[in-house]
C-alpha cells in the first residue's frame, strides 16, 4: 500500500477535513485549502535498534516521497518522531518542522533549517497555510525516557477542530485545554509506557465531547510488544465510552480508509467503513 499518491491527489470539500491513518499515533490530515499536515508518522523500522521492537506491517508511505506542508512532532520518542525519517522529510523544500523545544533541536540537526523549525510549548500556536495548530497540555513522563516538554496538538483546518493527544497520562489540564473545542478526538488508548488505557482515554473524550471519538495509538508493533497490560482492542474503548455517552461517535481507524468529515455514516457507526468489520493486524500474537 502506498498512500502518498491518494493523500497528494484527494481534493478535500470546503467545510470538511480529510485524516489518513498511518498505524500507532500516526495520521494525516487535509485542508479544504490542501494544506497537508503530519502529526507523529512513523515509517522506518528505528525502534528495533532502540528497543528492539520490530514493526509487525508495512508502513503506508515513505518520508522520501511524501512532501507535506508541515511535519508535527508531539515529543522526541522514536516511535512519533522517527530518526531514520527525519532528515528525508528535511529535504522536502516546503516540509515545515512543528514540535516542543527537545524535537525541534533533533529536527535541526537532522537537516531542517531554522527558518523552516517552529517550537511550540502549550498554549503557543502556528499557523501551516490553512491550518491552525495550537499545542495543547501532555504528561508523558515514562520512567525510561520522560519528555517533560512533551504536547498535544489542536488543529483547526477551517471550522475543523481536531485533537491530537500525543503519547500522554490523563490530566485534568488537558481537559482544561480542550473541552467543548473538539470535533475529532484522536486519543491514545494503549495504557502502557505513560499512556492512558482505554478506559481512561474514554473517560478523556468523555469530557471532551467531541463529535466523533477515534482511539489510536495500536496497530504498529505484534501485541506482545506493547508490553503486559496494554489495552490494544479499541472495542474495549467503544465499550466504557458508549457507557459514559450511550450512542456517542466513534470511528476505528483503518489504514485502507480515510476519515471524511463530517460523517455521511450514521452517528452509532463503529469501524470505518460500515460494510468492513475492523481486524488488527495481531491481535493476540
């Protein structure tokens, strides 16, 4: 699968916004306007050399080849901001760089020069053409590599409001930063390595009340190496959060399946498209 011709090639309705999955915390999203944004794409198989961890499915695009406007980095962790991807992003003339201080020094030396670099700490902003992106509050403060400057994004792509959580703990100050200003809620359910679990990232887009919730942060690595105790079935997701907000949103993300919003789909849909039933790519391997 390479979704880079589809992405570049797909002309997005004014009043919508267009959001491709790329496994893990990976998306893609697209303006009216065709503005192209990247928020934690990870395409090379880097953390096998970290961690140890290989990747269990193909990447969907390469960074060679995939020119967005803006590269958006939510921390410095392999897995959203990828080493071996970087500098091939770098590359690309009009590729602007958006992520906290910490990445954006890696960014720098990987190639991006400053002109192209935007830090970002919570609460500041940037405008990438058409689209708005804010930082937002993130605790990530995992033992082996804690990333205190670590964010989460809020993207506004014309009336598009759309958060992205980043690798994060619940907190209250994330409610603070995003309640009742979110249509699209991409929110890591993983529940290990200083990530809410599926019931806490429920509770998130609870308060939240977006107009469509879509767990993420699964679907990269073989189940067993997300590490005991992860919660890797979005159903468990749909679960708590259909018990908190009987008949809320909520969409599965699918790397063969663009996310077009608003949604022509009914509002109890679950999994994206409705013909197709969701199957991870390992889920108990």
């Amino acid at each position: 699968m390479n979704l880079w011709p589809e992405i570049r090639d797909t002309p997005v309705e004014v009043g919508h916004v267009r959001i491709w999955w790329l496994y893990q915390a990976g998306f893609v999203v697209k303006s009216p306007g065709g503005t192209t944004v990247a928020i934690d794409p990870y395409l090379s198989d880097s953390v096998m050399a970290s961690y140890g961890i290989p990747r269990a499915v193909t990447a969907p695009l390469s960074a060679a080849e995939a020119e967005f406007d803006a590269l958006l980095a939510t921390h410095p962790h392999d897995d959203h901001l990828d080493p071996d991807c970087v500098t091939s992003f770098a590359a690309h003339p009009r590729t602007h760089f958006v992520g906290p201080p910490s990445t954006v020094k890696m960014a720098r030396a990987a190639g991006f020069p400053a002109v192209r670099t935007n830090g970002l700490r919570r609460g500041e902003s940037v405008e990438i053409g058409d689209i708005h992106i804010e930082a937002v509050m993130a605790r990530h403060m995992f033992d082996e590599e804690p990333t205190p400057d670590a964010i989460g994004y809020l993207i506004t792509a014309g009336s598009v409001r759309i958060y992205h959580s980043g690798d994060t703990e619940y907190d209250a100050r994330i409610v603070d930063d995003t309640e009742d200003r979110v249509d699209i809620s991409l929110i890591c359910m993983n529940g290990t390595a200083g990530n809410m679990d599926a019931d806490e990232a429920a509770l998130l887009a609870w308060r939240q009340r977006p107009a469509v919730a879509v767990p993420m942060h699964f679907g990269l690595w073989h189940d067993r190496d997300y590490g005991p105790g992860a919660t890797l079935d979005p159903e468990q997701f749909v679960s708590v959060y259909r018990r908190l907000s009987p008949g809320a949103p909520v969409l599965i993300p699918r790397i063969d399946a663009a996310i077009d919003f608003p949604l022509s789909v009914s509002s109890t849909t679950v999994g994206w498209p409705p013909d197709r039933a969701y199957r991870p790519p390992d889920r108990h391997a």
